[in-house]
C-alpha cells in the first residue's frame, strides 16, 4: 500500500472517497487543514508562527506546511500509506513533497483523478446540505449520502444548511477555478506516470470500485 492523492473539483465527491478508503484500508487520512489546527495548540515556536500567520489573515507558507507534512507521514501509522487531503494544489507544493518522500525513503503514491462531469457536479452541489454543529455532509439527490430524516443530521440531530455559494452560478465559477489552477498539477503528475484517471460519472461505489482496482489490495 502507497499514499493516495485524490484530485477532484469541487463536490467531486472526495470526501465520500476519501472516507470509503480510510474505513476499507484503515489508512489515516491527513489534510493539511487539520494539521496546522492542531500544530497551533501546543507552545512550540511553530505553533506560534502560525498563530501569528493566522491572526494576520495571511496564507501559511509552503515550508511550515512541509514540516508539519513530513513529521506526520514519519509516524509508525503512515507506514502502510495514507490518504493526502488538499494537498499538494500546486506544482511546487509537488515538488516539494517529492523531496519529502525521498528524504523519508518513501515511494510515490498513487494520484488518483475523479474524471467529473461539470453538469453532474453541478446538479450535486446543489443537492448539498451539511451540519452547522459536526460538519457532516449530505446530498439530497444521492442515495448513500442521504440524511436518514429529511433536513436532520443523523449524527446530531442538527438541522442541516445549504451554503449559499453552493449554486449552479457560483459553482460555474469554481470549477474553472479548479480547472485552471489544477491543470498544471495534473500535467506535472501525468509527465510523472503517477496519474490515474477514474471516472466519476456513474456513482460513488463504482468509483470506488475503480479506485480500489487501482490501489489493487
Ligand atoms: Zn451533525
């Protein structure tokens, strides 16, 4: 088993995969997210650069990012892979976690592209409800992702919110964001022979299906 990068635009369905491949393979699944809200707690001097960042409003820099990437995936339960989570977004932040897997003795991972269509996409998005109290999303149109109350979180019991920018117009918007800033990224990974490409289109157990033909354990 190798770590598995998913790339996919927005409401792509890379949260519903990346806990179906968490829960098949017991892998950890590390966001970059997650790890500077945790690295901002304790009171080393990393935690309060990052203090200081965050209160300024201003993007974490790509080295702190990196440091606290590495010291994850160097822990015992990162041995038999994991799943990368909003990371890398660019050509650099790829390459620099290249250099990462080779100073760690790490092998590539698996890149795996959800191939989505942009009208699917954007009839799902706005079908997509979520928890305000535990941030669990729905989607009222798919089967498997359907709270089991209408408008009530199963979790919970919250009762679940559309977010406003999820809307065809807006969703236009952000998929030609994706499009263009992750472009280059796919190219950089393709050029690599470390990209596959799953089609998205028919629904979230073949997906899985494919990806897991893929991963092949
Ligand atoms: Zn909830």
């Amino acid at each position: 088993m190798k770590s598995i990068i998913l790339i996919a635009p927005p409401a792509g369905g890379k949260g519903t995969q990346s806990n179906m491949l968490k829960e098949e393979y017991n892998l950890p699944h590390i966001s970059t997210g997650d790890l500077l809200r945790g690295a901002s707690k304790d009171d080393s001097n990393i935690s309060k650069e990052i203090n200081k960042i965050m209160q300024e409003g201003r993007l974490v820099p790509d080295h702190i990012v990196m440091t606290l990437l590495k010291a994850r995936i160097e822990k015992d339960d990162c041995n038999n892979g994991y799943i990368l989570d909003g990371f890398p977004r660019t050509v650099e932040q790829a390459i620099a976690y290249e250099n990462i897997l080779k100073e760690l003795g790490k092998e590539n991972g698996y890149v795996i592209l959800l191939d989505t269509n942009k009208e699917d996409a954007k009839a799902r998005i706005a079908n997509r409800v979520s928890c305000p109290k535990c941030g669990r999303v729905y989607n009222n149109i798919i089967e498997d992702l359907k709270p089991q109350v209408i408008n009530q979180c199963d979790d919970c019991n919250s009762a679940l919110v559309h977010r406003e920018d999820d809307n065809a117009e807006t969703y236009e918007k952000r998929y030609n964001e994706y499009l263009e800033k992750t472009q280059p990224l796919i190219d950089f990974y393709k050029e690599k022979n470390l990209l596959y490409e799953v089609d998205n289109n028919v629904d979230v157990d073949y997906t899985f299906s494919q990806i897991k033909k893929i991963i092949g354990e």
